[in-house]
C-alpha cells in the first residue's frame, strides 16, 4: 500500500481534493481505488497538507454565503442545541373582516430555488399574514431515501445533520418575516415520511434525526402535523400535503374528499370545481406549485410539468374563503400590482 501511495501524484490530488472532488470521482480521475483514495487524503490531512471535508465548501450555491468556510461541527451545534430563534416583525394586523395566511410547500431542503424563495421573502416585507403553513416536503430527506440505499456516489457527499443546518436558516428567513403572534404550521410531507420508514426499519435509531426537533420546530411556535396525508380544515377549506399525483390529480382529491380542497406534492399549478351536492356553490380544488429545483438529478433532464409557485388564502368569518394560487417564474412574481424578483 505505501509503495502504491508514494507512486500517487500529490499535486494533482490535493488540486482534485481541494476542487471538491468525492473519493469515487477523485479515483475514477487518477485510476485508484477509493480506499485508496480515503487512505491517502487521511495521510495527507495528519501532514495538514488538505483541509477536511467538514469544511463547507458548496453552500454559496444555495444561496447561503455566510456559512461558507465555516467550520460544520460547531454549525451542527449551533443548530441542534443553541439555535437563536429569529424574532418577528413586530406590528399585528387586527383584521375582523378576513384573516390572511401564506402557504408554502416543496423546497425539498437543500435543493431549493433560491429566487423562488427570496422573492416571497420580499412579499413577506410588505405583507404581514395573520397565518403562515409550509405544506409538507420542506426537507428533501435524501440521504435517508429508500431510493437511494443502493446509490453509493449519490449519497457520498450527503450529510442529513448538514442538510438541517440549511433548513434552518432558510426557517429562519420566512421566521423573522412573520408577526409575533402569527398562526403558524408545518406539515410532514412524504418526504419527511422517510424518517418514520428509517425508524421502522432501525429502531435503534428513534429519536435521532427527527425533522421536528432538528428543525427547533416546536420552539419557533409552530404546531406540526407529524402524521402522514393530515388534514387541516379551516373554515370550508381542507388543506394537506397531498394524497394523488396523477394526471388528474385535482379532480381526484375533489371525488375522494368531497369537500374544497387545497394541495401541493405533484409540484403542478392546476384548478378545477365540481357540482356541490348542496346545490349551492360549486367545491373547487386547488393544487399549488413547489419551490424546489425544478430539475433535479434524477430527471436526467427529462421534461416536466413542474412549476414554482405558493398561494395566498383570504378566511372570512363565516368560513368562506378566497385563494390566489400564485406561479412563479424564473424568480418573479406579480401580487398587488407590484413586481417581486427573487434575482435580486
């Protein structure tokens, strides 16, 4: 092994390392094994001749440049146990007319759209909502996926603690956005489901990696909805993550649930109304865009119908309900006559 490892080219393997290269991709380039490869980058890091990978080095693509070069394990910390949750805005809109509440779904953390999410940000400035809902799928839950098991290079570079880091600090911009007291709610979407499918196939593993305490979820002030396909009705507005993803998955959620119905999950912007059994107004169904990559990896570039988006929806007292289902392109948005841009 030491005779192999002296033959390696050092420079061009620290260039490799430092470029932020994995073991596998490093010994595809080189022609070493990735044994080899882990052997040799350790040797180098006990000489301090490389930096170790913990170093945060891919984060400013997310938008995140405060984080980067900064060193992971004290933001693991920081994130898990001494988390300064963010104060609201403060100023509380008394509204006995309508209240109105923000809903948000599908940023599948780390892969978010960052002027997706910035040009709500924006809104969220101008705006201040009575209530505030993200709807399922915030965490992307990747390096958990049953999807996944048997990808070695795809989960290589993927760290679950690292991705919550992220999580929170893109909670922390919609948090410090929202009124004091504003009713706020987060919904496990399939996604964080994941979590409950590792639990079930490792017991041993129970309460590590929760994404409502890695989140701080309960000490931001929000209710969380753990239970797979939770409904919520307010007023005459049943609202989840989401149950059916075909082609008509709309009409679907308006047979099978038989009463008005907001939904994300399927990351397409659609309506439709059917009959009311009262013969008195029509029940709608409305499904919301998403907020994440609109072309993840595992597209490998395939076509899709998916499309950035969130809603606004406007309760009356007597449960009536108004929505505005809001489709976000290439980071811009209208609301209210005035343009949002997530670009800048």
């Amino acid at each position: 092994m030491k005779n192999k490892q002296n033959k390696i080219n050092e420079k061009l393997f620290v260039e490799l390392y430092n470029s932020g290269k994995n073991d596998y991709e490093i010994g595809q380039l080189m022609g070493l094994g990735e044994r080899t490869v882990s052997r040799y980058a350790q040797r180098l890091r006990s000489k301090k001749k490389i930096k170790s990978r913990n170093i945060v080095q891919t984060v400013d693509k997310l938008g995140l440049s405060k984080l980067k070069n900064v060193n992971i394990e004290k933001q693991k910390k920081l994130a898990i146990t001494d988390w300064k949750i963010p104060k609201g805005i403060k100023g509380d809109i008394a509204n006995d007319t309508f209240k109105k509440y923000l809903y948000v779904a599908d940023q599948h953390v780390p892969e978010y759209n960052v002027p997706a999410n910035r040009a709500i940000h924006k809104l969220m400035e101008d705006i201040k909502f009575d209530g505030f809902r993200i709807v399922g799928d915030f965490m992307d839950m990747s390096p958990i996926s049953h999807w996944n098991e048997h990808k070695r290079k795809t989960l290589e570079t993927q760290r679950l603690k690292e991705h919550y880091i992220i999580g929170n600090v893109l909670l922390d911009e919609y948090d410090k956005r929202l009124p004091k007291n504003c009713d706020k709610a987060y919904f496990w979407g399939n996604h964080e489901d994941w979590y409950n499918q590792l639990i079930e196939k490792l017991p041993v593993l129970e309460g590590m990696l929760n994404p409502t305490e890695e989140l701080n979820l309960e000490k931001r002030g929000y209710k969380v909805y753990e239970k797979m396909n939770y409904i919520e009705k307010i007023g005459r507005l049943s609202v989840c993550h989401g149950v059916y993803a075909n082609i008509h998955a709309v009409k679907k959620h308006i047979d099978e649930f038989k009463t008005n119905v907001m939904f994300f999950h399927t990351h397409r912007i659609g309506s439709r109304s059917s009959s009311s059994p009262a013969k008195e107004i029509a029940i709608i169904g409305y499904n919301v865009g998403c907020l994440c990559d609109k072309n993840p990896d595992y597209l490998r570039n395939k076509p899709n119908k998916w499309s950035h988006g969130f809603s606004i929806v406007y309760y009356m007292p007597t449960g009536y309900f108004f929505v505005q289902n809001i489709r976000i392109v290439k980071g811009k948005f209208i609301y209210n006559g005035k343009l949002y841009n997530g670009n800048i």
